[in-house]
C-alpha cells in the first residue's frame, strides 16, 4: 500500500475520528481502557440560552478542564469557583484522583492558585509575549 499526505485547514469531525482512532486502540493496549467521558456544566440565562461555562473530560483517573467561561456581567461573583468546585466534585464521584487545566499568563493563573493547583509547566512566548502555563491538582490524599 502506498501513502501520501494531504495538508488542509478544514477540521472534519470525520478526519479527526480517523486520526484518533489507531492512537486510542494502540493506547488502550498498552494502558488500559481510558474511560473517557465528557463533563460539561453549562450557565444559562432566564432565557435558557447558554452564555457560559465548563468544557471538559475524565479519562485515565483525571479531569481536565479545556474551558471555562462566564458572561463578561457576571465576572468576579464566584461562577468559575462554583464550576470547578462542582467539576471536581463530580471527578472524584468517578473515581478520578487528579485535575489539570491550563491558561495563559493573561487569563487566569492566580485563578487556579487560588483553587489550590500547582504549576508542572509553562511554554514560554505562547503567544509571543505571554505564556501557556499547566496547572495540576491533587483530588484524593496521595494522588500525583
């Protein structure tokens, strides 16, 4: 059989699929089925349409959180606190023992100090002149 590959900026869910795929069965041989399952905390307004929230996953015994938003008017009354504190809370009820996340130096990184997780990494000028900064957290005593 023979190979090529094609570059394009078109994000199909169906190429995706195919991609992730081989690396989830190559993965799940070697550690074990990941669990994978989304967790996803929505903020509506009175009108039931939705102007924030949590966007995540728990898989392999973690939580990680992708994004976390709240409309620009609510802002400082305690709406990413309340998330994450129940995001983590329905981490642990699934058995996870840990939650990572990460932000730029421009969003949110005291944020997360102040929820009590620990810098592990930072890829400095991304985006150029600010960085992308890792954060973990233990949820159970004697996890990583």
């Amino acid at each position: 059989m023979q190979y090529q590959t094609v570059l394009s900026d078109v994000a199909a869910v169906e190429t995706r699929a195919a991609i992730v795929a081989p690396l989830i069965a190559y993965n799940e041989e070697h550690a074990g089925p990941s669990d994978h399952r989304p967790l996803v905390i929505r903020i509506e307004d009175e009108s039931g349409q939705v102007v924030g929230g949590l966007w995540g996953y728990t898989r392999g015994g973690w939580l990680y959180t992708e994004l976390l938003s709240a409309p620009a008017g609510a802002r400082g009354q305690g709406w990413g606190r309340r998330m994450m504190e129940q995001a983590e809370a329905e981490a642990r009820a699934r058995g996870c023992i840990a939650a990572w996340v990460d932000t730029h130096s421009f969003q949110a990184p005291k944020f997360y100090e102040s929820l009590g997780y620990q810098r592990f990494g930072e890829l400095e000028d991304y985006p150029p002149g600010h960085s992308r900064i890792f954060y973990r957290k233990c949820l159970r005593e004697g996890s990583p």
